[in-house]
DNA sequence: ATGTCACACCGTGTGTGA
C-alpha cells in the first residue's frame, strides 16, 4: 500500500498541488488534515475525476481530516471522530477500511501554550488516541491500524531544529512525548520514518516566516504509525513544500506492506 | 523583523487560529 499523509492547511486552497500529488505520486491511500471544508463544500466530485473517493469528516471553518482512497478499493466501515474526545465539532479523526486495513486520518489538537486549557484538551485526545487504538486492536488482531496525520508532537530533540528555542513550549513537553511512546504501546504501532531511519533527522513542517523552510528549520510533527503492516520505504516530499502557495507541511508517502 | 497564510465577516480591513 503506497500511503501519502498531507496536512494541506485548506483543501481548497491546496487543490491543484493535491490534483499534482495524485497524479506525479499516485498513491493508493491519502490522508489529509485542515481540510478547512464545510461539509457540503468538500470536492469529492473533483477527487473521483481524480480517480480517488473520499471519506471526510468536516468541521467547516478550521480542521477537518480525510481519507481518500483509489476508486474501486474495497471500502468497509466508516467511523467519524474519536471516541471520547472533548470537542467532536471539532472534526480531528475518522477512520476508513480500504482493502482491509484500518486507515485513520487525524489533526491533533495544538495545544497553543503549556497549562492552558487547550493543552489540557490536547493531552486528553492524545489519551483517547491510544485508548481507540487498543480497543481496535483487541477487537480485530488481525486486522492492519495505520494512524496518520500531523499529530503536533515532536517525538524527541532530533525532531526540532533548535530545541532550546522550544523549551517551555508545546510540542515537545515530556507530557505530549510519553503520550505519544504510549500511543506507539497502545497499538503495538511502528514510526515508519524511525523504522527506516534510526538516526536520521529530517522534517515535515516548516513556519512560513522568515524564511525558514529555506533554512532548514523545521519540526517533525507528521507521522505515520503502522500497525501489522512492514514498512517499506519512506520520502518525505520536499517538492511540495516549495513553489506556488504551498503549504506549511509537506506530504509523507509511505510504503507498506503485509508482512 | 511583530517576518505568513487562510478563514469568515459585510469588508477595500479586522479578528482568530495556526
């Protein structure tokens, strides 16, 4: 399964470096986060030209998260949003079967600053990830889990490019880290980027100030954790990170396999 | 450099979220 995961910080303002994806990287599977759609606005009738469809759950305004899927795949079941979460408005999480794994698409909650509210909440659904995550495990062994999306989590000092300029901030507190190694336990899960790369450093997100993509300083807050599947291959898509109104995240693909 | 981008709103700019 060729797997791309893709924060597009808008769906509709990213479509014609999507539509480019699709076609130059033909994934199988596609999970995208800050669809930024109304329910009603989302282009599916663009994606299925395309040749993938969509399962979506769309908050409106901010977030929303999709899996899109080469048309004609076998499709199963459909969950939207995560069980248990504070805020399912929100629209962080669903879930899609595509030729009989599991395939989550989620936008984690940022969390804004350390002890406010929100960081709060962002711990909380990082819990409720891991809590899903076994429940589906326990339920269905056999079954493949990949869980992808921009889960606003450095794992650990590799991931940031300055981590001095980020103590006291969120991201890469020892709260957020021991929940995202407990996510990994929870769901017998695999970082596909550290299993191919133990030592390596390399990122996903960069800001769109000063210049920083250019620098080089940028964070690593898109995973994508497999579960029962091997991992192949790994490139982060650099490309797509440059040139006309791109956005701040670039795409991960993925390749994975039954073991 | 407080450095950018995208959204909604009734708007030729402001507030919100990242």
């Amino acid at each position: 399964m060729r797997l791309v995961t893709w924060n597009v910080n808008s769906l509709k303002a990213r479509m014609p470096r999507v539509l480019q994806l699709l076609e130059e990287v033909g994934p199988d599977v596609v999970c995208l986060q800050e669809t930024k759609a109304e329910a009603a606005a989302f282009p599916a009738d663009e994606l299925a030209e395309a040749g993938y469809e969509a399962a979506h759950h769309s908050g409106g305004r901010w977030a929303g998260v999709a899996v899109l899927a080469r048309s004609g795949r076998a499709r199963g079941e459909e969950v939207h949003g995560l069980p248990g979460e504070a805020r399912p408005e929100e629209a962080r999480w669903v879930e899609a079967e595509v030729d009989g794994v599991r395939v989550i698409s989620t936008y984690v909650v940022n969390g804004r600053e350390v002890d406010s509210p929100w960081f709060a909440e962002k711990l909380a659904f990082l819990d409720a990830m891991a809590a899903r995550v076994r429940a589906l495990r326990e339920a269905r062994p056999d079954q493949p889990v990949v869980l992808a999306g921009d889960l606003n989590v450095c794992r650990d000092d590799r991931d940031v490019y300055d981590p001095a300029a980020f103590a006291g901030s969120t991201h890469v507190t020892a709260q957020e880290r021991e929940r995202l190694e407990a996510l990994l336990d929870a769901g017998g899960l695999v970082d596909a980027y550290r299993d191919v790369d133990p030592d390596g450093q390399l990122f996903t997100w960069w800001d769109y100030r000063a210049g920083h993509f250019h620098k080089g300083l940028g964070l690593r807050i898109d995973y994508v954790l497999a579960g029962g599947l091997e991992v192949r291959d790994y490139a982060m898509l650099r490309d797509f990170r440059k040139g006309s109104k791109p956005s701040d995240h670039a795409p991960v693909l993925v390749e994975l396999g039954r073991p």
